[in-house]
C-alpha cells in the first residue's frame, strides 16, 4: 500500500516546481543537500527507500527556514548513536518538532508511526517521555497550524491515501505509560 514511488512523486508534485526540491532514494545513510555545480535543485536523500525514513527526512525540511534550506543537512551536527545522557537530551530537543510533523505526515498517509530515540548503543533513555513530549508539540500545531509547507504537504497526502482532512486532536489520542518508564 505504501509505495516509496507514491511519496516521491506526491512530495514532488507538490515542492519540485515551487522550491526547487525533489525526495530521492538513497543507498546509504539520510542527508540533504542545497542545489549546486553538481545538480541543479536541493535534495532530500532518505535511506535505504524506507518510507518512513523518506517521512522523517521530509519533516525536517518542513521545519528548516529559507536560510537553513540553502545549507547542507541544514547546517546542524548529527551526533551519531552512542550518545550520553545530555547529547541525548539535545538530541531530543531538536528532534521534537520533525517528529510531530512526521507523526501527522505519517497519519495523513495512513502510515503508522513511531517515534525514534536513535541511540541503541548510548544511554538508556525513556521513548514514553520522548513521545509524550512529541505529542504535546503535534497537538500545539494541529491547535496552532503548519507552515502553509507542511499544511500543502499533508493536503497531497491525505487526498492520495484517502485519509481524514483536516487532520484533528481526535486521531492523535494517546497516554503516557508512565509505568514502562520506570527504572530508565
């Protein structure tokens, strides 16, 4: 059901003539990278043709600025799996807003979600409490609104897949399992 030729075609449809940006299929790890000598539009690379790696690497470019579109990976340091406790803090205080985008783009294509804490071999984190936080951010977009980026993007999905538009509060009900957090 959830053909990674869909959203290539759905995301370019929508961005590759207003931004100049296509989602490409990559062999190796994610990256995004400005129009240059080389190719003349900007690249969101995703890994492996995982549908939701494609998802998340689209959530980031719909919250990078003009400015941070113009910078490869736009300008941030990935710190690799392995990290403390505190680069996982950071790490997921900058993942918060691409993941409640992701989440809704994910609902939007009737495609089930999860969120990533990314660290298998570093410090032990509670995903719950991560989640919680990622869900308190998509419901304060779903409550404020997306970028009009964002918004056109989960428009074009939601017509393609067949799934409710606008997007509610209702289909993002969820508790926090406070009892699976305990001794993390």
């Amino acid at each position: 059901m959830h053909q990674i030729a869909d959203l290539i075609s759905i995301f370019d449809s929508t961005f590759y003539q207003s931004h100049n940006t296509r989602l490409i299929k990559g062999e190796h790890e994610p990256i995004y990278t400005p129009a240059n000598e080389h190719t003349s539009y900007h690249q969101i690379v995703f890994a492996h043709g995982f549908y939701a790696s494609a998802l998340h690497e689209i959530a980031h470019w719909l919250v990078a600025g003009d400015k941070r579109r113009l910078l490869e990976d736009y300008g941030y340091w990935y710190c690799p799996d392995g990290r403390d406790a505190s680069q996982q803090a950071e790490f997921e205080s900058v993942e918060v807003k691409p993941q409640a985008i992701e989440w809704a783009l994910s609902a939007a294509a009737g495609f089930d979600f999860n969120v990533s804490v990314d660290n298998l071999n570093g410090e032990q984190t509670c995903r719950f409490d991560f989640q919680a936080r990622v869900h308190q951010q998509l419901i304060q977009f779903l409550d404020d609104g997306f970028n009009p980026r964002t918004s056109a993007l989960l428009n074009a999905l939601s017509k393609f897949y067949n799934t409710p538009w606008p997007l509610s509060t209702a289909q993002f009900l969820w508790q926090h399992p406070q009892e699976l957090c305990n001794g993390v």
